[in-house]
C-alpha cells in the first residue's frame, strides 16, 4: 500500500500491484475540484483514488474485475462506504455529477457519454486524463453530446474536461457492433473488449487449429467476445464451453453471442482463472494479451500458462496463438516440459502443449 495525499490534507492508502502506482496526476487533477451535488457516479476508477477520495453518495462503476478487487480494498482500507457496480443496468436513478477517468477508447468513452446522456440530463460531468492519452477527438466527441463544454489547463501533463450532460436520447445508438467472421459465425461486442468491431488476425489462424469431434470440457480463456469458444462449440457440438475473462464486458458479449447462436455455454468474470476447480479442463484455447494498459508486457500470458496447468486434466492440453517475436515457448517448455509446433505463419506461431 502506498499513501496518497489530497490537497485537503487527507491520505488514502492505494493497492499498488507490480510497481505500479494507484494513481496518476489524472486522479489527483480530478480530486482536486469542488462537485456539487451529493450523488456522485464514477466510472473507470482503476485502483479506488476516486472513490475514495471524493465525498458524497458515491457509486463507482468499472467493467473490470481487478479494478473491483482494487476499489473495494482501498475502501476496505480507508473505511470508504460505496456501492461498486459491474452492470450499466445497475446505474441509479439520481445522479448529480458524472466523473468519468477517461479510458484509452474512443469508442468506449463515446458509450459512456451515450449511456449518461439518456440517465443523467442536467447533471454536472467532469471527465480527466493525462494528456498524451487523450486525443483533441475526446473533446470533439464530449462537444457533441454535452453542453457547456470546456477544458483545463494541463496539471503535471494532465487535463480535464467539464461540461453539463445533455439529454442525447434522439441520439442513433452505435454499440454494441455486430460483424460477421469468414465463416459466417456473427458477432456481436461492447466496446472496450478486444478487437470488439472485428475479427483479431491472431484469433482468426486459431481457429483453424480447434480441434474437432472433441467430448469433454474446453475453455476460452481470455475470451473476449467468445469467438473462439463460439467455434469451438459449433466445432464439437457434444463438449461442454465455458468462457472467463476479466472483463464483465466481455462476459456480456460473449453470453449474447452464444444466446444468439442457440448455444449454450457456461461463463465467468475471473482473474485468470484464481478461483476455477483444479484438474477440470481437458482443452484450453487462447490468444494471450500483451499489453496492460499502454505497456507491452508477457506477465499476463504467463500467468495464464501457469494457471492453465493447474485447470487442465491430465492429459489436458493448452492451445495458444503466438506473435513470433514474444518467445513464448521459452516459458510454455519450462512449465510444460513438453511443446508442439502446430502451425506457423509470416505473424504467428500455434504451439500446444499437454499437461502430463
């Protein structure tokens, strides 16, 4: 834990995971105004700075379940009282200000200024971010659906913009989108998951690997919109699919799409796979993540290797999609002791591995 301290004076103590501060000069820049009203909304607080520093009725609103797990330790640790939301359905009724930490998505931002336009007309908005994250398009796009727009003046490479909510209700609704893979499979997505508006390269010479008339439990792990799990259920009609990812999201647009197919699966919002029965899996397919955020980073995949190796049967096996220049066959030998060049191409290489 590390203290942050506001400009009033008052400490929060933050989770901070892997050398990473639980805040940044965006929170702080935020923290810093004076809101009006008592019934606050926050949505995209990554560590829990911003519910636990503003004060008021407060309900935090994130898709991802690590930054529930970070929220609601910072405010077990700060003896902060808040309700953590997972579901845009679960926003209330009566709102007073909007705080949005603006996330990386434009098209994700621009769902949210969609969702609290039709909610939240007449409440006052403020919205941060650090400015080399933060196009001159998320203020042409605030400009677009609210009133009264303004922005800051950068703070320590930060930036602000605030504005009135307007009712946006005669506005189209662009999310979720719907796209269509070559082999005819639709997919429906909520921005802000993976490749949400179209089919991932990597996931796509993936599935070519699935295998087929395969009985027994097979998991999408990292599933984003569940393409693979999608495929791999028409592919072995008589397996059972579960699907995890950390994003609730996700999970949401992999329910509809499976929904929408007539399929049936079976669906988890978890952190890998923490918490999923050891020895249950016999196939796991996956197009590990490598980026955390802005950084470039292997910690993710690796944990999903590891605990993969935990889930799976033995005699289980582990499918995964590869870019080239990452190495992971170093990693995926020493945890294995075994690996399988299945494919290759000019991007990606697909290695299998069996738990013994």
């Amino acid at each position: 834990m590390e203290k942050m301290v506001l400009e009033n004076g008052k400490e929060l103590s933050l989770f901070i995971d892997n050398n990473t501060r639980g805040w940044d000069a965006a929170d702080e820049y935020l923290l810093s105004q004076k809101i009006e009203g008592k019934n606050i909304l926050i949505i995209g607080d990554s560590y829990g700075a911003l519910t636990c520093g503003f004060s008021g009725n407060i309900t935090t609103y994130t898709h991802s379940v690590l930054s529930r797990n970070y929220i609601a330790s910072a405010m077990d640790k700060n003896g902060i009282t808040a309700n953590i939301i997972t579901s845009i359905n679960d926003f209330p009724s009566d709102i007073d200000c909007v705080v949005i930490k603006l996330p990386k998505s434009l098209d994700l931002y621009e769902y949210y200024l969609q969702i609290v336009g039709q909610r939240y007309s007449g409440a006052s908005f403020l919205a941060g971010g650090m400015v080399k994250y933060m196009p001159i398009t998320m203020v042409r796009k605030t400009e677009e659906y609210f009133n009264s727009v303004t922005t800051s003046l950068a703070k320590k490479k930060a930036r602000l913009i605030l504005g009135c909510v307007a009712n946006n209700c005669s506005n189209p609704t662009k999310f979720p989108r719907e796209y269509t893979t070559e082999h005819g499979l639709k997919v429906l997505s909520y921005p802000g998951v993976f490749s949400y508006d179209h089919l991932d390269i990597g996931t796509r010479f993936l599935i070519d690997y699935i295998p087929s008339d395969f009985k027994g439990k097979i998991m999408d792990l990292g599933s984003a919109s569940g393409v693979l799990g999608l495929t791999a259920k028409i592919k072995n009609p008589d397996s059972s699919v579960v699907l995890t990812d950390e994003s609730y999201l996700a999970i949401e647009s992999a329910k509809e799409n499976f929904s929408g197919n007539g399929l049936i699966g079976e669906f988890h919002v978890m952190d890998v796979l923490k918490g999923f029965e050891s020895d249950s899996v016999d196939l796991i397919l996956c197009n590990p993540p490598f980026h955390n955020d802005n950084k470039v980073t292997t910690d993710i995949a690796l944990q999903m290797f590891i605990q993969s190796r935990r889930v799976l049967k033995r005699g289980g096996q582990l499918f995964i999609v590869a870019n080239k220049h990452l190495g992971y066959h170093k990693k995926l030998r020493e945890i294995y002791h075994n690996l399988k060049k299945e494919g290759e191409n000019d991007k990606f290489f697909i290695y299998s591995v069996r738990k013994v």
